[in-house]
C-alpha cells in the first residue's frame, strides 16, 4: 500500500450487523488500529448492552475512544468530533490506516463529512416554550426562519435544537468541509435476517447479564435519567427492574420490537448517503471489503 496520509476507512450499517467483528479482522490484517464511533461505548461499564468489544477482542486490535468516560457525564457530537479528530490523526501519523467503525450515525458523519459545528448555547426558555409542540409546528417555525430543505425522518429534539440554533443566528444545519478522503462501507441485511440476528444478539446478552449490568451500574450510581437517555437496551432494562412491566415477557417482547424499530430508523438514515459502498452479505464480506480498501489506499 501506498501513504495513507489523510485516508480514513469507516464502517458503518444497522444494528446487529457484525460491525465491530468486520473491523477488527481488517484491522489484524492491516495493521490497523479502531476508533470507535458509538455514544454509548465511550462509557466505563456499558459493556453488554452497547455491543462494547471484550477484552480478548481489544488485545487483538487497539479499540479508541472507548471507556473514556464515567457515568452520568454528558457527551456530544462535537465532543466526539474533537477526540475523534485527535485520533485519527495520531493513527495516521504512525503511517497506520485508521478505521472509524459504529455505532452513532451522526457521529460518524461529523466527522467523515467535516461538520464545521457551531456552539450556539442552550436556550433554556426557548426549549420550554417548543418542549409541547409536534414536528409539523417545529417544521412551520423552521420555515420563519427560511428552513424547509429538511429531509426524511427527524427527530423533534433534533427540530428543536434546530430553531435554537437559527435563535441565536446561526445556520440551521452544519456545513461541512471534509478533512479526510473517506472509503465508506456499509453491512446490512435483509429485515427477515436482520432481526433474526437482532433475536439472537438480545437473547445471548440477557442471558450474559445484561440486566444484571444495569442493576450493576445503578448501584455505581447512574441516574434513572442517564439510563433513559442512553438508548433502548438501557432504557428498557432500567424500567423492568423499576418494576413497569407485567414480566420478563413483556420486557423482552417490548425491547425486541423498539431494537427493530430503531433498525428501521437506521437504513432510512443511511439510505442519505450517497457514498456508502455496501458489502453483499451473501458473499463473504472480509474479501470484499479488502479489494474495496486496497484499491483505495493505492490511489
């Protein structure tokens, strides 16, 4: 291979996918090294719940931007960036090939399309007075201020945060300005596969000790609050042990269906990107992916 000065490789696809096992074999195989591009495994012990690789797994490859953080400390999309871009650049002035795999599809785009983030601050009134309001009314108060381009599916807190930002007179989206050449690859499955293997993964962590992690890390101290914010296995997990379900049955059922659910969310979010190359996960998704890689770090 030739320099890889300013390449980047990321790994991106739906939950359940084999992410994490895709990148770590081209890792050993490049000699590479991971930046984990996921909000909720920058947590010290989140480790089932967020799909953290083991222990053996982080021997094999060196995995960043994992365990950075305690419990209950915030964490944002620029925060990311910003160690993100850290260490990219410090992989790729070892003269190794970094590879950014996850997780977190806007953390992934902030960095693969450059945002340049603005930080118009929190307004805390303005957030009140829009907390009741429906995306269509977020979406005509957008449009006072000159934004109707919004594509697809998003989230009112996302509208929200949106009108605070034009608020404060600052654009509504980020602009972006690239600061690597970026192979993109995508792995994903048809919906009858993918949540079978979505089954599959959730039975093999309750029965590894998902619930019991949570209980574990209410007793560490986490908040109800943080454990609600953290995403589905976390927030569905705390209300079973808080007792709002009739049953192990409920919990499981009701999880699996908002783990698929968010899947879906996931390949309308991905079908965005234009640059993705996705793998065949009929074929044997290794090989592809380093024909793929080697004929872009050659150019």
């Amino acid at each position: 291979m030739k320099s890889q000065k300013n390449k980047l490789v990321s790994i991106v696809g739906t939950t359940a996918s084999g992410k994490s096992s895709l990148g770590i074999e081209l890792a050993e195989h490049y000699g590479s090294e991971i930046i984990s591009a996921d909000s909720r495994q920058v947590y010290r012990h989140l480790d089932l719940g967020t799909g953290k690789v083991t222990p053996e797994e982080m021997a094999r490859v060196r995995h960043r931007l994992i365990d950075i953080l305690d419990l209950n400390e915030p964490f944002s999309m620029a925060e990311f960036q910003t160690l993100a871009y850290r260490e990219i650049d410090e992989v790729i002035a070892m003269g190794k090939l970094p590879l950014l795999v996850g997780g977190t599809g806007l953390y992934t785009r902030s960095v693969v399309e450059g945002y340049n983030l603005v930080d118009a601050p929190p307004n805390d009134r303005l957030r009140a007075e829009l907390a009741d309001k429906g995306g269509e009314e977020l979406r005509e108060i957008l449009a006072g201020y000159g934004v109707t381009d919004i594509d697809g599916e998003v989230s009112e807190r996302r509208l929200i945060r949106m009108i605070e930002k034009c608020a404060a007179g600052f654009p509504a989206e980020n602009e972006s300005c690239p600061r690597y050449d970026v192979l993109q690859l995508g792995i994903t499955y048809d919906r009858q596969t993918l949540y079978r293997r979505i089954s599959e993964r959730l039975d093999a962590r309750i029965k590894a000790g998902m619930i019991e992690e949570v209980e574990n890390v209410l007793r560490l101290g986490a908040t109800p609050e943080f454990l609600e914010k953290l995403g589905l296995e976390y927030r569905y997990t705390y209300r079973y042990i808080a007792g709002k379900y009739s049953g192990f049955d409920e919990y499981r059922s009701e999880l699996y269906k908002e783990i698929c659910h968010f899947a879906k969310r996931q390949m309308t979010w991905f079908r965005k990107e234009k640059n993705i190359v996705w793998l065949d996960t009929e074929g044997n998704l290794f090989d592809q992916a380093k024909k793929l890689i080697d004929n872009f770090t050659e150019d």
